[in-house]
C-alpha cells in the first residue's frame, strides 16, 4: 500500500528480503506551496509462516493537508492505516486445493487519501479466495 499526498510526489520505494520474507519501506515528500506533505510504509509480508497460516501487515502514517482543505490550506493532519492479511490454504496436499487459500484483510484508516482505499475513516475488512498455479 503506498500513499500519494500530493501530485508531483516521487515515492522512494526500498525492498529488503531475508529468509523468504520481503519489507518493503516506502518515503514519499510532496511541495504543497506551503508546508511539506510526507508519508512512511512499510509493508512486511510472510512475517507468519506455517503449514496452515500465512501472514502480511502493513502501516502508512502521513501528513498531508486536510480532505475538505482549499489550495492554499496552512491546516494539515496526520493520519495512519494498518492491515493484517491472512492466507489460509483450502484442505488437500495435493492438486488445486493445495494452491488455493482463503484470503483475509482487516484494518483500519483514518481521514486522508491513500490510492485504493476510501477518503474517510473506517475500517477495513475484505475476503476473497486466492490461487496460485
């Protein structure tokens, strides 16, 4: 997940891999005309690894002028998203149900915007189903 705070926003994007598990940290800084608009992520994945479980999170914290905010806004706020994700394999040690799993997300957000998500506040829940060939 990575936050864009203003246009002309160029994110730096930082990768780490180590025993099968990626972190990524993302910065990005934009020019407002007034005060500086920044964001910070990391996005961590396979921080939960058994037979039966695989687990993700990820935390945004940012500042960036306010949703109803005019152009010339001196007013900004901070606000933070967080997520877990879990991957629950079907049952089965082989064929498809071995490469299929439930997917889950939970979280939460405060007022602000991050490409993907709602403008406001709440919280974050999402299923699906996830296969991989």
């Amino acid at each position: 997940m990575h936050t864009q705070i203003v246009s002309n926003v160029t994110p730096m994007e930082h990768n780490f891999v180590r025993h099968n598990r990626r972190t990524s940290l993302s910065v990005g800084v934009g020019d407002t005309g007034r005060e500086r608009a920044w964001d910070v992520g990391v996005v961590a994945t396979n921080v939960v690894q058994r037979a039966w479980l695989r687990g993700d999170f990820a935390v945004t914290v940012w500042r960036q002028p306010g949703l109803d905010a005019s152009p010339n806004a001196q007013t900004f706020m901070t606000g933070a998203l967080g997520t877990a994700t879990a991957r629950i394999p079907f049952a089965g040690d082989s064929g498809p149900a071995k490469r299929a799993a439930v997917l889950l997300v939970v979280g939460y957000k405060s007022d602000g915007f991050v490409r993907g998500e709602r403008l406001h506040a709440g919280p974050i829940v999402r299923v699906g189903v996830t296969y991989h060939p």
